[in-house]
C-alpha cells in the first residue's frame, strides 16, 4: 500500500464555481489539511470571501490585462504570482488565468459567500 498520495489535474472532473471551472484534489486524503484547487478563469469571477477558509492563490499562467481585486485593489496577475486571503477579505479574478488555488482546511462550498460588484466588504458575516 502507498504511504503517499499522487494527483494528476487531468483526470479531476471540473466544477462550475464564482470563479470559472475548479478541479479540485485532496480533498479525501486525511493526512493534508487543506485541498488544492487548479482553477481556469476565463471571465471575471464573481466577487465572494469567505467565513473561515484561507486561500492561497499562485498564478500559473495569465492574460496581460488580467487582475486579481482583492477588498477594492487591483493586484495585476503574472505567472509566479502569490497572494494569501485571509477569511473575509472580498476577493475575484478578472480576466484570464489559471491558478493554483491551496485551501486550508479543506474546502467547503457553504464557506463561499457572493457579494454584489463595488459593495463594501462584510466582515464578520
């Protein structure tokens, strides 16, 4: 029996969520804390934080004019790109990418809260 555990993206079935489609790993292996995310934006997310999640994006690949918004600010997104957000900091992608996205703990969709386009953030929902 293995003692450790492989993932190959290619072969995760995508998931529609605020940001485009998400193939999401690990998510069954009790030994890592969190879930890692390979995520393809191809059109601007929808705004959303979370309650208690931490989200770690490293951009993979990106369009030129492409951003990430993170509470109002405008970071633009590269390859080689890191940024950490904490629970509640009201964040999206623009444009397109594909990024690496570590979850810790693991993901949960009832975490994800929507907020409307240019509302100010809601900490503490």
């Amino acid at each position: 029996m293995r003692r450790f555990h492989v993932v190959d993206f290619d072969t995760i079935p995508g998931v529609v969520c605020p940001c485009g489609v998400a193939y999401r790993a690990l998510a069954d292996v009790p030994e890592f804390p969190g879930t890692i995310h390979r995520t393809e934006i191809r059109e601007n997310a929808k705004p959303h934080f979370h309650r208690r999640l931490v989200e770690t994006y490293y951009v993979l690949e990106a369009e030129p004019e492409a951003y990430l918004e993170l509470d109002g600010e405008q970071i633009p997104a590269k390859a080689g790109l890191c940024v950490v957000i904490p629970p509640g900091v009201v964040h999206r992608a623009a444009g397109s990418m594909t990024i690496l996205n570590i979850v810790i703990p693991k993901f949960d969709p009832q975490d994800e809260v929507l907020v409307e386009e240019n509302a100010p953030p809601r900490v503490g929902q």
